[in-house]
C-alpha cells in the first residue's frame, strides 16, 4: 500500500491533536477537565472517516478547524506557562495538518 506523504502528515497530525487534547485530561488541575478534554476532542473525531477514506472536500474544510486548535494553542502558551508543551505540541501538530490538508486537496485535485 503505497501514501502520499501528504496524507502520512496529514494522518499523524490529526492522530498527535487527537492524543495532545485527550491527553490534556492529565495535565488540567480542575474539576471540569473531562469535559473540557471531552470537547476538545471529539470535534477531531468527525472529520477522520474522510481524511482516511480520500475525500477532497475533507482534506479542504479541516483547514477551518485547526485553525481553532491553532489558537488554542497560541493564546495557551501565552496565558499558561504551566502548558507550555501541550500548546507547542498543539501549535505543531496543527500547523503540520493545516498545511498538508491544503496541499493535499490541491493535490487530489489534479491527480483525482
């Protein structure tokens, strides 16, 4: 089974943001931090049938939503030293999917 290396980043990444926000459940110190893992989450849930299965208007619409997680973890490592991993973690993870997401649907564009 041969993948387009677009597709590989585009998978990893969106596995990484999945395990950083689930992870995020440890690393909170409050009471509401299995809802807040929970919903921030499960958005990354939907769109993975799609990004596996090569559905175009996947890869080009999951551009809007790691563009959330982006500032997630923008405004995280500015407001809470204590996250600083999991806001670069997440800042990586959604850049690395945002760009390989864009370029892969241009991609199956061309080559269908």
């Amino acid at each position: 089974m041969n993948i387009h290396p677009l597709k590989l980043i585009s998978l990893i990444s969106i596995s990484g943001l999945i395990l950083i926000q689930s992870g995020l459940y440890f690393w909170l110190q409050t009471e509401a931090k299995l809802i807040i893992a929970g919903l921030l989450t499960v958005p990354l849930l939907i769109p993975l049938k799609g990004l596996i299965s090569n559905r175009r208007y996947t890869f080009k619409w999951i551009g809007f939503l790691t563009l959330l997680y982006f500032c997630i973890g923008v405004s995280e490592s500015f407001a809470n030293p204590a996250l600083r991993l999991y806001s670069v973690l997440t800042i990586i993870f959604s850049v690395a999917l945002f760009s390989s997401s864009i370029y892969y649907s241009r991609y199956l564009r061309v080559h269908g």
